[in-house]
C-alpha cells in the first residue's frame, strides 16, 4: 500500500536503536525505549497559510530526524510500525 501524506505531515520509520550499550552490556526489551530517530518514508507537500500560499517542507524523504518521545500518531502499514507527524515535530535533521 502506498501512503502519502497531506499538506505538513510526514510518515517516519523509527530506527533501531543499540541492542547493547557502549560498555557492552545488553539491554532486555523491557528496558529498551523507543527510538526517538527515523527516516523519513513519504511527505506532503507543504503547509498553506490563511491566504493561500503554500510553504515547502524543509525535510525531504530520505532525511534522517529526530523528534519529541511522544511526537506524531503511530500507524501499522503493510505490517510495518510507521508515525505520522507534523514537519513542526522534527527537532532536528541529521547531516553525514
């Protein structure tokens, strides 16, 4: 199935977060936290203000981001977790 956003929304992919720490301990999935790094799977194309005009997104589909714990709506797709979110929820893109 295809999914594609609408005006300021994106869809992410979380990533997988360490299974051990630097140290070399392994963390129990109780312990584990959902990752707060994904990549950006599909976007919309941009918001449109009170007049009419239509802002592009500063994110595209294939940025890695980071974003609040509790940012955007999870959604399950062909299986797969993904979370749907505003582009105001990003905090941040991380550069190679």
């Amino acid at each position: 199935m295809k999914v594609k956003p609408l005006h300021d929304r994106i869809l992410v992919e979380r990533l997988q977060e360490e299974e051990k720490t630097k140290g070399g301990l392994f963390i129990p999935d109780s312990a584990k936290e959902k990752p707060m790094q994904g990549k950006i799977v599909a976007s919309g194309n941009g918001r449109i203000t009170e007049d009419g005009k239509k802002i592009p997104m500063d994110v595209k589909v294939g940025d890695i981001v980071l974003f609040a714990k509790y940012s955007g709506n999870d959604v399950k797709i062909d299986d797969k977790e993904y979370l749907i979110m505003k582009e105001d929820d990003i905090l941040a893109v991380v550069e190679k």
